[in-house]
C-alpha cells in the first residue's frame, strides 16, 4: 500500500490535508563529552609499545626473535584497531600530538647517544645480557614516557572541556 493510498484511507472531512505531513522537529542528541577514564589508554597497552622499542637490542641479543616481534606487531595493531577503537580519538591526539613526537625523536636519540657514548668510551654493548637489559631500560623508559603525554594530553582535553575529569 502506497503512502498515497493510506493517506487517502485516513484523510477524513474534519482533518486539514496538511495534518497528515506534518513533520516532527529534528531533535538534536546531546553532545557526550567522554570522560578521562573513557579515552585512557591502559598501561598494558604501553607494554607493546615498549617490547617494540627495545625490538632492536633484543633482535641483537636473540636474532631468532623477529617472528615473535613482527607477531607482536600486528598483534598491536589489531588491537589498536579494535579493542581501542573508543579510544581512538585520544590515540590520534596523541600520535599528531607535539609531545609524542618529541618522545620518539628523544628515545631514537636516547638510542642512538647511548651507543655512541658507549662505544666512544670503549664499553659497547656487545653481550646478548647487554642488549636483554639495554631492550628492557629502553622499554621502560618508553612506557613511562608515553604514560607522562597521555596525562598530559589529557588534562589539556578536560581543560580545553572536550572530555570530563
């Protein structure tokens, strides 16, 4: 049955023509500002990035570990595209973020100046415990920085009143 047709059947003398197409106002939905626990990344989330900072010393410690490493990696990123897919609005502030950035570029550096001082000074990292326990101050301190630019992208995201404390 057409819409013409149940207009036709409905329409009555007493009703106006215009009664029956009339159209309800758009209701706007409230704007849902997440809240910090919303939008934080888990720590445990910080732990792949972290293994894959330190990919590089434990690749030279163990070089038989880059299938469990390239795993971990796409591990990471379906997790990134799933299970942090409510969070991924913080995800992106934090990747196009100044902070993050300068994170990277000082851990590369971090990487880079340690073994270049190391070496100048004659006491490279050569042993495979080295590069185990190189791998793992490297991941922590990955961690712990990634931790420090999401508090602070948050705080700026509730100050800026786009997310509840």
């Amino acid at each position: 049955m057409g819409s013409t047709t149940i207009a036709t059947a409905v329409r009555t003398a007493e009703a106006p023509v215009d009664a029956l197409n009339v159209e309800a106002p758009a209701v706007e939905a409230p704007a849902v500002t997440p809240s910090v626990a919303e939008m934080r990344l888990p720590v445990w989330f910080f732990g792949f990035e972290g293994v894959l900072a330190g990919a590089f010393d434990l690749l030279r410690a163990a070089p038989s570990a880059w299938p469990a490493l390239v795993a971990l990696a796409v591990v990471n990123i379906g997790v990134s595209l799933t299970l942090m897919r409510p969070r991924l609005k913080l995800a992106k502030l934090l990747w196009r973020g100044k902070g993050t950035r300068n994170v990277a570029l000082g851990l590369v550096g971090l990487r880079l100046g340690s073994h270049l001082v190391l070496g100048l000074l004659g006491t490279a990292v050569t042993t495979a415990l080295g590069h185990v326990l190189f791998a793992l101050v490297m991941s922590t301190v990955t961690v712990a920085l990634l931790a420090y630019v999401q508090r602070t992208a948050l705080g700026a995201l509730v100050a800026a009143g786009k997310a509840t404390a």
